[in-house]
C-alpha cells in the first residue's frame, strides 16, 4: 500500500607561488621585500595584482595568475593545499550574438538555451523560444556575477558531484531494468543534450549555494510564510483524505500469501472488530489492539492521500465514506481493512510541515530572484 508524503572553493586571498615558506617551525619571521617592483603580463595583459622582490625571487598572485591562464584554484583548508587544474568552464562555439556587460554570447549559448526553452514547451514558437533564451541567459550570467562576487564557483566540486550524479542514476534505471545509460537516454529523448542538461544543474547548483550563504537574509521573516500561503493556496489544491484503518494481515511472515482456511480466520475476526465498533467501541481503542499495519506506531493519528495513492479497493472504500464513518471491511491483497474516514482535505494545511518547507523554500527562491534581478538591472544587455 502507497503512502503519500513525501551540493569549496576557498579564498587564497593574497596566496603567493613560493618555495620558501612565511611560517617556519610555527615562528613567524619578519622579512624585508620589495612591492611592485615588476611589471608582470599574461599574453600582453597586465597582472592586476601585487607582486613582491623577496631574496631575488619573484612572489606573484596565484589565483589571478591562474586565473588569467584559464585556470581554476582550489583550496583544500585540510591539507593547506592550493590546486591549479584546467578551467571546468566551457566555451560555447560561433558568432557573437550578443553582449551582457563584458561577456560575448556566443552562437552556440543561444542555440542550447532555446533548445532548453522548447524542452520546457514543445508548443513553443521560434520567436518566444529564443526571445525566452535570451531573457534567460541574461538572467544565468547574472547569476553567475552574484554568484562570483559571493566567492562561489562551479569548479571541482560541482564536476564531482554532478558525475556521481549522473552515474548514480543511471545505476538506478538500470537496477529497474533499463539498458545502461539509461537516464541519459531518458534526457536526450526529453530534448536535453548531456551538455545543456549539465549546464541547468551548474546553475541550480549556483542557486542552492547562494540561498545556503545567504540563508539568514532569504529566510521567511514575520508572517510571510502565512502570507504566501494565503495568496497562493490554489498550489495547495488537494482532492485528498485523512483516514485510518484496522489491517487485519492476509500475508506471512515471508512474504507468501496465508491459505483459504487462515484468511477465512482472518474475515471473522474483521467482522468481528467491526461489530464492535458499530456497538460503540473505540475505533483507536480497537485499532492499537488489533491492527498488524507495521506503520501504526509512526501514523497513530492516520494517513493523508489522495488519488492514487493507495491500493484500489482501499481508495474506492475510503473515499464513499463521510467524515467520521467507519467501513465494513475491505479486502485488499494485504488483508481486511476497517476504514475510518478522520476527514477530507480541499487544501492541505499551513500546519503540515512538507507545506511549511516548501513554501520557505519557494520564499529563499523569491528574494534570491530579486537579488539577481537588481544585479542584471546594473549590466548592459545588447543583442544582435
């Protein structure tokens, strides 16, 4: 029976490429240098950095040298260690078809993000594909610029994590019986390219990161978690029940199903309990007395489901009753079920804690929508 209910990149600030180290036996030593006292380049652009002369030997910016070579930084605080490695950044391929600050779209940008626009809506037209890809490509490079300037990169950790991912589900569809690669397939055919389904987790990530620092700002404060609640409470539109039910067990201990004699044995003590109830017994009473669900102890006031959810003589009995009636019992492939309806649920309620989450998280998402929103409003966008 189914029930219902439901990813470090340090600042090397100031870190130096050197052999000899500043600290010394845990000492520290004074030492007497020169600032700036070379002009430094990388392929004709000047190094905005300082530098510093030090027993004839040049210390220079690590990251921004680095940085500046199409490089990425990483810092493990564990170990002390700075690790440079090519750059997880791709370019995209083509033309420039437009500018977003400094940053040049390229042709192959905007082709991925309109075919992300009509993976979202195959109903969608040229021209609203690409004006959405547009409108969101401007949105992800503001991001991605908030994202930076809160010291957040999409580097090692992102490419780990997205492969174990990837790897991880595809593991899963195959377990189900699927062919190998299976989730990848099931991408493609949704129009996603591994590229551009790659692309839409490293901005997904850059949100999930930037909500997590800036956790204190976004989260809910006073009575926005009621209000949001209140103006959008068609999202909480639910066709379901609340109920609870004696499970007089037809299954043995290994799985297999009891012989006609036992379940019949098992149909007399249902009526039986039921009779009970009918001359005026507890329902709970009874229910902590009798009931062989195993889920009892964790759901002692009941489940919430809706259609679908449940088994479909369970469903079909639980849903003709009224609020507060009791069922003659029900035969399912687990047993003999006495249904009592607790009530039935229009809306799901602002008490129950899968609501409450969801609408903080939708809360976080808002203000770090607003965020990026007066970032992109300080950046120049031109298309061609």
């Amino acid at each position: 029976m189914k029930i219902n209910k439901n990813f470090i990149s340090g600042v090397l600030a100031g870190a130096l490429i050197a052999a000899a180290p500043a600290l010394a036996d845990g000492v520290k030593q004074l030492i007497e240098a020169e600032l700036n006292t070379v002009n430094i380049t990388v392929d004709g652009v000047k190094v905005d950095g300082e530098n510093i002369l030090y027993n004839d030997k040049t210390y220079v910016p690590l990251r921004k040298i680095a940085e500046m070579l199409g490089k990425d930084v990483s810092w493990d605080e564990a170990t002390n260690t700075a690790d440079i490695a090519d750059s997880h950044e791709k370019g995209f391929d083509g033309e420039t078809v437009g500018k977003i600050g400094d940053y040049e779209v390229k042709k192959g940008e905007l082709d991925m993000y309109i075919s992300l626009a009509k993976a979202q809506d195959n109903s969608v037209s040229d021209e609203d594909a690409k004006k959405t890809a547009e409108e969101n490509i401007a949105y992800d490079r503001a991001l991605v610029l908030l994202a930076g300037e809160n010291g957040i990169e999409a580097g090692e950790e992102f490419e780990n994590s997205y492969a174990s991912y990837i790897k991880s589900m595809n593991e899963q569809y195959q377990a189900q019986g699927g062919a190998e690669n299976s989730f990848t397939q099931l991408l493609n055919a949704l129009g996603y390219t591994d590229e551009s389904y790659k692309h839409v987790q490293k901005i997904a990530y850059f949100k999930s990161k930037l909500i997590a620092k800036n956790a204190a700002l976004y989260s809910p404060k006073g009575d926005e978690v009621s209000k949001y609640y209140g103006d959008n409470k068609e999202q909480f539109k639910y066709d379901g029940l609340k109920a609870k039910h004696i499970l007089f067990s037809t299954v043995n201990a290994d799985g297999t199903s009891m012989s006609d004699a036992e379940i019949k044995k098992v149909e007399a003590k249902a009526y039986e309990v039921y009779n009970k109830i009918k001359n005026g017994g507890d329902f709970d009473t009874l229910m902590n007395q009798y009931s062989a669900d195993p889920g009892l102890a964790q759901n002692p006031d009941g489940y919430v489901f809706t259609k679908g959810d449940m088994v479909k003589e369970f469903e079909e009995a639980a849903y003709k009753l009224g609020e507060g009636k009791v069922s003659t019992p029900v035969k399912t492939a687990y047993g003999y079920h006495i249904i009592k309806l607790v009530e039935k649920i229009d809306y799901l309620s602002l008490s129950d804690v899968s609501v409450e989450n969801y609408i903080t998280e939708q809360i976080k998402r808002q203000k770090l929508d607003n965020d990026v929103a007066q970032k992109l409003e300080t950046i120049s966008v031109s298309w061609n």
